[in-house]
C-alpha cells in the first residue's frame, strides 16, 4: 500500500485520525517518534522558523523545499499546508499542488481565503480550481492523492455555519477528499456539519476544543493542532534565553537532569 492509499484510509479508520503538526525535520521526527501516525506541516511554523509571518510571504521553492525534507525522512504520511496554493492564478496554484505531490506527500491542505485581497474566494471560482486540481493530480498518476479543502469561512464570516455547509458540500462535489473548518468551536455545529458533509471533516484544535475522544463523539474524522506546539516551543526558547541574560548563568538549563 503506499503513502496515498494509507494516508486515505486513516481517514476511515475506526480511530479519528490526530495529525502531528511539524515546522522542520527535528519536529517532524520527533513527532514520528512519539507515535504520530501521520504529519501535517504548519505553513504558519514554517513561517515562523524563517523569521517571517505566515500568509505566503517565503518564496513557493524555499517552502517546498522544507516539506521535502520532511517527506523524505519520516516513515509516516505528510500531508502538506500550502496555504492558498501561492498564487492568484488558477494554472500556477495547479502546477504547485503538482510539485508539492511530486516530493511524496500523501495529500495537501488549500484554502480558499485570498491572500493579496480581503475575503474569500467565490464559490464557483474555488470549486473550478478544486476540479482542475483533481483531474491534473489524476492525469499525473496521483489517484487518490488527498485534498483537505480548507474554508475560512469561522475567522471572516459573522454568520458562517450556512456558508460553511454549502461550501463544504460544494467543495467535495467538486474534487475535495476532505473539510477542515478551522476556527469551529461549537459542538452542536461540529455535530450538523460532519453530518451534512459526505466527507471527513477535520477541526483544529483551540482552547476548549482539545480532546480526541470527545471530538469523534461529534463525528470529526480528523483533528490537528496547527501552530500551537511551535507556539509553545518558540515562548519556551525565550523564556530560557531571557533567563540567561538576566542571571548571567546557565544552571537552569540542567534543573531537570540528574
């Protein structure tokens, strides 16, 4: 079975799938060393790793680059975050999904939020870059090759569960092998959505929506974390800086080893 076939049938499997998000090879390593089945790149990390912020701003080729080293040395599928696909232009967005299945990641996230304007993208204009990219990735040997259409639809929508479910629905029509609504707390609202969809649904994680359990009770078939564990380990890294300037002494750094 390879990486595609695998990384589809987590998906279904009888235990939701929790995704490991990575920045860098030592993340993504020590991701598959604790147990992750699966790796999902963060752009935001990745972002973050390079001293920029996240919303497209690294050359598409430095970007990729990382995601390919990842790929190359974990044993476990990579499903990589290429934000809105790094590009306005429907043709080019095509060719970086392509290049970005080219380096033997098992599926991609894309989202449909623009990034050199406010706003989402219409509807029929998402969809056709969805059906594009399906038949392109089929034509390019990569049947099966899974797509987590992503809606923004929870961070700019005052409203948004009716726009989220059309648009879900929309998108898996249209070529997408799964949702992710970032930004969706709700219980009730997980509960509608993942019935609605013929579709997984993937949610991302936020305070008060963290367990996996309890998240597959909802029927999500998907859950990851996306920035939060580079977060975390980034405020580390400069708690423990600013400790060492402002003791002038390194001790700290051994107080858990013996």
């Amino acid at each position: 079975m390879n990486k595609i076939q695998q990384f589809n049938e987590m998906h279904t499997a009888k235990e939701l799938l929790f995704l490991g998000n990575a920045w860098d090879l030592l993340s993504a390593l020590t991701l598959e060393k604790a147990g992750f089945k699966a790796i999902g790149t963060t752009s935001w990390g990745i972002a973050n790793s390079l001293g920029l912020a996240d919303g497209e701003l690294i050359d598409f080729d430095r970007h990729l680059g990382i995601i390919k080293t990842i790929t190359e040395n974990v044993k476990v599928p990579v499903s990589a975050d290429i934000e809105a696909g790094y590009s306005e232009d429907i043709n080019k967005i095509i060719d970086h999904v392509l290049k970005t299945a080219d380096v033997g990641v098992a599926g991609i996230n894309i989202e449909d939020s623009l990034k050199t304007s406010s706003g989402l993208r219409e509807i029929s204009q998402h969809c056709k870059l969805l059906e594009n990219m399906r038949t392109a990735l089929d034509h390019h040997g990569y049947t099966g090759f899974y797509i987590n259409a992503r809606t923004d639809t929870y961070f700019q929508r005052q409203n948004p569960f009716m726009e989220t479910v059309e648009r879900a629905m929309a998108y898996v029509e249209s070529g997408a092998s799964g949702i992710f609504v970032p930004g969706l707390i709700d219980h009730d609202e997980i509960r509608d959505i993942a019935m609605k969809i013929s579709a997984p649904l993937n949610v991302l994680s936020l305070p008060g929506l963290t367990n996996c359990h309890k998240l597959k009770e909802l029927g999500v078939r998907r859950f990851s974390f996306g920035n939060a564990l580079s977060d975390k380990v980034i405020a580390y890294i400069e708690k423990n800086a600013q400790e060492l300037v402002r003791l002038m002494d390194t001790s700290h750094l051994y107080e858990n080893e013996r």
